[in-house]
DNA sequence: GTGAAAGCGCTAACAA
DNA sequence: TTGTTAGCGCTTTCAC
C-alpha cells in the first residue's frame, strides 16, 4: 500500500480511502490516479492487517460435532458447505472448515472464537440435547455471532435454519398407511442428530395421531450401509410382520434395501423403505428410492447470508428460518 | 495477552515467551504462573495479530477451478478435503476452501495469495494443459507454497501429489481384454482434468500396445448421470457392437449403467463397464460396480502434510509423490 | 531473567 | 481535499 501511496504520489490515507469507497471529497483525477496505480502494481489489500485494525476476519467458518473423522462423507454437510460457498464467494469472503469429535468440542468452539480465525460460524451440532445446550450456551458466551443448522438458540448473537423435518417423517408415515402398512418402523442413528430427533417425534406423532397401534424406533451404531443392512437383517428375521421401515438418512436406507433383498424381500411389496436427504444416489438405487428431500444448499446459503447481514447491521433478519421438506416417491414405497 | 501480564505480574514478553516455548531462561516458577493466569482467562492467542507479526496465518487452502458452483459434489475433492481436515486440524491449522469458475479463476489465485489469507495451498487444476500451465506459472510468480493434485510443476515453490491413472486405466483395459473384448470405448469428460487425460493416455496407450485394432473416446457435456444416460444411449444406438465402456468416472458409470438398462443390454453380460473412483455409490449400485479406486483422502492427507512441513523447513521433503491405484472388482465388468 | 520500543499493514480521528 | 498520528495484538531486538 505504501507502494502505491509513493506511485501515486499521495498519503496513505488516500489511498485507504479510494480503497474502501470513502470517495465523495476526492477529486476524481486522484482517485483515477491511484486506482491505475494500484492496478499497476497488481495491489491486494492484506486481509490480514485489515482485520487486525477493522476486528474482522472477512472469513466465515463452518463448525460441527461428528465422531466421525471424515465429516465430510455425511451428504448433508457438504450441502451445506455447498451453499455457503456459494454466497459467501460473491462477498469475498472465505469458508473455514472445522469438525470436532464430541470430546473436543467442549473448549474447541471457544478457542477458535477466541483465536478470532472467523467473523461468524454456522454451526451443526450434534450429541444429547443437554450437550448441545451446553455448547449452545458456550457458543453464546463467546459473542460470536452464529446460526445454527437444526437447532434453536435464544440469544441475540444467534439465529436458526431448520428444515420442517416432522412434517417430512408425518408425509411418509402418511404414504405408507396409504398403502396399507400397519407395522411401519423407524431406524435410526445412535449419534443423536437434532434433525434425527426431529424426525422421530415426527414419525411418532403422526403413528399415534392416526390411531396407529404400533410403532418401533430402532438403533444402528455405525452409521454405514453396512451396519444399517446387518440391523435390519436382524430386525426383520426377528419380527417378520414389519412391512415398512422409516430410515433416518438414506445411507441407512441404502443398507436396509441390501438387507430386504437379502432375505429375499422384495421392495417396495413386501418391504417398503423410505430414506430421509435425497442425496444423490436416491434415483439411482434399485429401486430408485422414496425419500424426504431435505434443501441441504438452500439452507447452507440461507445461513450464510444471515451472518453477513448481522456482520453489516448487528442484527439478525430472522430468528429462525424454516424450509418445507418435501416427500420424493419413487419406487421404494 | 496484556490481561495475563498484568494477572502474572510480568511483562508481555514473558507472556509471549511461554507462549512459544521460549522458556529456557526462566525460572520454573514465573512459568507455571503465566500458564496458571492464561488458564484462568481463558486466553488464545489471537492469530490475526500474530499472524501479522509473523508473516503466516495458520490456514492452508483448497483451491480447484471447477464451472460447477456445486464444486464439492465431486467426490473426489471431498475426499481430497477430508484428507486435509484430517492432518491439519492436528496442528492447529484451518483450511480455507475457495472454487473459482474457469474465467475468474485467471486473476483470483494472485488476488488471495496477496490477500494473505494462507500460508499454502492445495490446488486441483482443470482445463485444457495450456489454461493450466498458465495458471501454474502464476501460482508459481506468488511464491506461495503450493502442492497440485494430479498435475506437475517444477519449481521449488510446488509439489505435487498425483495417483497412477494411466497404469488404473491399463489395468481396467487388460481386465476387458481378458473378458474378450474387441471393442471398448472411453467415455471421457468434456472439462479437462488432468486425471482424465491421464486416463486416457493410459486407456489408448493399453489399447495400442495389446495390439487392439479398435479404440474410440467420447465425451459427455453434461457431468451428469442424466448427460451420460442419453449420450451412452445415443452411442449405443449408433454402434450396437460396443460391448465394453471405461468411464472416466463412477458418476458417468451410473449412467452407463442406467443407459444400458434403457436399451435391454444386461450389465455385464451384454455390456461390461468400468469407473474411476470407488466412491461410495459404486458398491451399491446394481449391478456393483467395477471401478478403479483412487485414494482421495490419503492425497489430501499427503498434500497437506507437504506443505506443512514446506512452511517448517523451507522446501519440500519430497517434489512428487504418487500413489498406486486399484482395480476393484464387483459385478459390472 | 525482565522491560521498553519498534513495527507487521491497515484505518479512524483529527489537523492542515 | 489531503496529510499526520495513533493503535489493533503480537513478536523481536536490544538494553537493563
């Protein structure tokens, strides 16, 4: 920058301005001058330097809980990802990747926030209700401004995007009772997800308001195709009258369709499997799979610019933002 | 930081240099109260003003020039990513994930490099060589460290990190050949990647060298499975004496696969057909696919550990690595 | 062993 | 309209 002060044969301060708009009281004639300097010299701000003086990092972070090392394999996330990207590019600002496993989260958050690496987070959380409160309230404490994704937070530094997944679980327990299904069961994660609880109490509501008279959540422990296929073998040679099966996510239901073709069930007409996501191996699975679409990108890029407008105006558009989920038939149910 | 001193009763200096293990000499005691008070306040060194001080950010890049704004719905830089999360976040390094689309891409590394938002990067090329031999030559003139993926650069500045496609495409080609057949083609992207190139080479070199008398490669516009359904369909109508596909990847598998379902051709009896990847999907379609596996995250991993050890020792432990690949075989060939 | 002073590159407040 | 000064939080050099 001193470089192009010299060139031009300004302060400083001019060219601070130029740079950052402060325009009006200029002569156009200078500002022309520098402007051609600071091609010239093919001059970038140092975001670096800004940041220290401004108190801003014109980054945004992407933060979550999963056991998992490759965070990155859950579809879900990198739609997210994909979306926040995707806005935050036109801003020039960057994207920060970060997961923790559940046991480093605890001080984790703080110690990003604190390193001031981002200007705001958004952030998935995942563990008990009482964990994520925990965090939720650590994240609070911090000052940073932060969305999270399927959970909610009271707190004028945090905002919500959640997608409508009860309605997403009641739509499919809905399709299957039309079919006829009586035993219609729900196989889930054991890392508890809030989307995943989200959609149990779903798929519970809508089994007893419809005077259903038996429903089931079931467990997996690895949230892989093939611990879901090895579950479901288990369950359905355990209790044979199951017909329909409500899957968590659809790597779950992937693993639930080997398992029926397994045992020689046909799907959808003796076991009808509905997945939660769309990912994009739903419509090519055989049969293609029924599933609850979630706006995985939409969401992302909704989070983001939810930061942004609290980073220029200190506060939040929306509270809470809410996107409809949307029931995908195919040929699984 | 001024907090701490003030609390341990000691000057900034101190504080700053128990922070970076400076402690050699000084007595025990000062240091287990400085370390005592950065507890009790909870403090992170902030690495903006650090970072400004030392000239470095504790960030590394991924940086790809992909046209699709979904740029992380390519398997291969999610692993390539999670490879990255994985080896950086043990040391206390956060990634930086940016996509340019191929006409901004031109100015848009030098302006982050100078932005100074990382102390290296990841960088997966794509285009014709030209377009990226440019681009090279401007990664180069930054004299930022950076590590390719899947292409080459001399200089002392750059490594790269690269999988044997050729010898995954010969192996893919001799499996067919073993299988009998006269006629296989190469369903290639139209957007040059340098593993596609690569692939191809190694495809027709095969080809060439097993004294084949037939070889032929296509391209698909569209990256999509629904792109690769209607232009394997159109190929198939065209010449029905096709009897065996290599696609550049297990995206463009699908499909195939879909395409030759289309046309009544059984996979494989009918038509046999080989990917590139192993992504998730590939042992869950129907019929399992074939496919060469690459090992993404272990490239990640790899790159990441390059660069940070360039930051470290001030070159490269190595200029080029490269990493077998694996024919896996499943049911489609 | 510890403290004081300078400066990394930038911007806000004020002075000219 | 433009230039000067101070300081963001840290590390480094040198003096004590």
């Amino acid at each position: 920058m001193r470089e192009v002060a010299k060139r031009s044969g300004v302060s400083l301060q001019s060219v601070s301005n130029v740079l950052n708009g402060r325009t009006s009281q200029m002569r156009e004639e200078t500002r022309l001058r520098i402007l051609q300097s600071i091609r010239d010299l093919n001059y970038q701000p140092n975001v670096q330097a800004r940041g220290l003086r401004l108190q801003c990092t014109k980054t945004m972070a992407f933060l979550t809980i999963d056991p998992a090392v490759r965070f990155l394999s859950d579809p879900f996330h990198v739609a997210i990802l994909s979306g926040m990207v995707d806005t935050l590019r036109q801003q020039d600002y960057g994207l920060l990747v970060q997961g923790f496993h559940p046991d480093q989260a605890g001080g984790g958050f703080r110690r990003l926030v604190h390193q001031r690496r981002f200007d705001g987070a958004v952030v998935h959380l995942s563990g008990s209700p009482d964990r994520r409160s925990e965090h939720i309230e650590e994240l609070k404490s911090t000052g940073c401004p932060f969305v999270l994704i399927e959970d909610r937070a009271e707190a004028s530094t945090a905002a919500c995007v959640l997608a409508d997944n009860r309605g997403g679980a009641a739509a499919a327990v809905a399709l299957l009772q039309a079919e006829g299904h009586q035993q219609i069961g729900f196989l889930a994660t054991d890392r508890l997800w809030p989307a995943v609880e989200k959609r149990i109490t779903g798929y519970e509501e809508a089994i007893r308001t419809s005077g259903g008279r038996w429903s089931q959540v079931w467990g997996v422990d690895r949230e892989t195709v093939e611990g879901a296929r090895s579950r479901v073998e288990a369950i359905l040679r355990d209790d044979p009258a199951v017909t329909a099966i409500l899957c968590a996510n659809d790597v779950l239901a992937v693993g639930a369709i080997q398992a029926a073709k397994q045992l020689g069930r046909k799907v959808p007409t003796s076991l009808s499997i509905i997945g939660f996501g769309d990912n994009d191996i739903a419509q090519h699975l055989d049969p293609p799979l029924t599933t609850v679409a979630l706006p995985g990108v939409e969401m992302g890029g909704r989070a983001a610019e939810l930061l942004l407008a609290y980073i220029q105006n200190g506060k939040f558009d929306a509270p809470e933002v809410v996107f409809p989920t949307k029931l995908i038939r195919r040929g699984s149910a």
